[in-house]
C-alpha cells in the first residue's frame, strides 16, 4: 500500500478518490482548510491549512499526489491564488521532497476551442490563455495551472494530466448532479446552448483513471504501476512533459442533459432550462487515456442519471438504459 496525499479530499471528486484510496488500504493524508467528520471516521490524516499545508516536509515518505483542489468561483484573483500558485506550490513541493508521481485534476474548459462547429478536440489542441475575455475564470486558470506543470516541472516528480468535462454523479457539491439541478428545479437561469455536446464521464471512471495514473489501483499489474509513458506503457521515471489525456466517457447533447434532469424533478420547472441555441458540436479524442494509463471509462450517461436521480429523488433507479 502507499502514503498518498490528496488535496480537494472534501470536494466532489475529491472525496469520491479519498474513499476509493481509503478503502484499498493506502495511507491518506488530505489538508484541507475545515476538518471533515467523514474523512476522520474513514481513516485519513487531515493537514490543517489547506494548500498552504502542502509542503516538502508534510511530503516526507509520500509516494503519490492526487491534486484534486480547485476553486471554480468567478473571481479571478482568486481563481488565480488557489488553481494556479496552488498548483506551482504543490508541484515544488513535490520537486522537493522527491515524490515519484504527482496527478493534477484539470478539465477539457482548458482548450481553446471554437465557440461554433463541429472539430474535433485533442489532447494537442492549444489551451485558452489567462488573459482573454473569452472562456470562464475556472476554463482560464486550469488551463494557466497546467502551464505551470509542463514549465516548472523540474524531473524529478513524474506528472500526470487528467482532463474530464461534465462529471456525473451524486453529490451535495457536484455541479451537474446536484447545482445545475437545483436551477433548474428554480426556474434559474441555465446559461447551456441546448444543441451543443455535452461530453460526460461518471465520477467513479474519473476515480479509475486517477488511481491508474499514479499506479494506485489495487487490481493493477505491477507492471502498470506509476505515470506510463505512451507507445509502449513502460514506467516513465522523468518524463519531459506531463503525461495528458483527456477523461471522456461519451457525448450526447446538452438537450439530453438537460431535459434528464427535468424527468428527475418531482414538477416541471417554470420554463424550459437552456439556450435554444447550438454552439460547438464536436467531440474529444478519447483514445490517449487508454494507452498512457491502460484504463477507458465505461459507465454510461444512463448510469450517471440513475446515480443523480436516486440522491434527488431517494429512488431507486439503478437499470441501465439507454440514453
């Protein structure tokens, strides 16, 4: 087993990695700015300070760091603070205490893709710059965070690039399974354009990829162990750059997204949510995550919603269907 520290532990996708890890065994240490009830019944060791807690000494001994810890707030200094000198610091400090794998969380916002047509996006596609007025303050600051990891990376920490869009699955944080919703259910504006792709991966695909691409899955091959390099799936000890791929599990439309939700809510919500509009319709590469980490989401749209629609409605509605 193996001494992990995972930022975001009491966030979404944090907390669903910190269970996963918990539950396989390996020591966990998470700082976090408030103590959580539940990672202390679980197990973990929380770090008081958040971010600022991730240092070389806290470092001591830990082989793998999951940085999952992301502000997605309008402000852009603040925006700024957390998803990117937060990131600088939790990569130096993984620099300097010599830890063998650091997994940076990020997004597809990150690309600067066109805000119409149908062209493919790939893990090569440029990455949206801070200082435009296009893209949202989350999309601008992941996308500088990620910069940071390819210039700053010294060698001595191998680092991996996880980049998921719309993440399904229950939770009082989750945006598209309990945020979004609650809009909707209000009658609350829902900036979406209908007609657009909506690309989607399950939370516990997302979890799998995580665990694979810091050589943490339980079920692995030791030979899969640790950040692969692409081509022949090898151990990279020092890779030059991050190793990235994007998270997809599908795509299907906004509309699909959306009018899901709405079969879900006990009422019909004041006005349909959305923009009856079609933005961008393409859809990303999903073939890279296979080959650099050896793992492919799998659960699909119609598991996700079940997921959504058993935490909202306390039903439930576990048969897989169709979307």
């Amino acid at each position: 087993m193996s001494r992990v520290l995972l930022t975001g532990a009491t966030g979404f996708v944090g907390g669903r990695t910190a269970h996963r890890l918990l539950g396989a065994g390996h020591e966990v240490l998470c700082p976090v700015r408030r103590t959580s009830e539940e990672l202390a019944r679980h197990g973990a060791v929380q770090l008081d300070g958040g971010l600022e807690a991730v240092t070389a000494d806290a470092l001591a001994g830990v082989e793998v760091v999951v940085h999952a810890a992301a502000t997605v707030g309008p402000d852009l200094d603040t925006g700024t603070e957390v998803n990117v000198e937060g990131t600088r610091r939790v990569l130096a400090a993984c620099e300097a205490a010599d830890v063998p794998t650091l997994v940076h969380v990020s997004t597809t916002s990150v690309y600067d893709r066109p805000e119409q047509g149908d062209d493919p996006v790939t893990e090569s596609t440029p990455l949206i710059a801070l200082g435009t007025e296009d893209g949202g303050v989350y999309a601008r600051t992941k996308a500088e965070a990620e910069r940071v990891l390819a210039a700053d990376a010294a060698g001595t920490t191998a680092v991996a690039v996880l980049r998921p869009p719309a993440v399904l699955g229950a939770g009082p944080t989750s945006t598209w399974g309990q945020r979004i919703p609650d809009l909707i259910r209000t009658g609350r504006a829902v900036p979406l354009q209908r007609g657009s792709t909506f690309a989607f991966v399950h939370v516990e695909d997302l979890v799998d990829a995580i665990l694979a691409a810091g050589g943490l899955d339980p079920d692995a091959d030791p030979g899969d162990a640790g950040v692969a390099a692409e081509g022949n799936g090898a151990p990279d000890v020092a890779p030059p750059v991050p190793r990235t791929a994007n998270v997809v599990g599908g795509h299907v439309t906004v509309a699909d997204y959306l009018d899901a939700v709405i079969d879900l809510l006990p009422e019909r919500p004041p006005s349909q949510p959305g923009r009856d509009e079609t933005g961008w319709t393409g859809r990303f590469s999903t073939d890279r995550l296979p080959r650099l980490f050896r793992v492919a989401p799998y659960r699909s749209f119609a598991t996700g919603m079940a997921e959504i629609a058993n935490a909202l409605t306390g039903t439930e509605t576990d048969k897989e269907q169709t979307p």
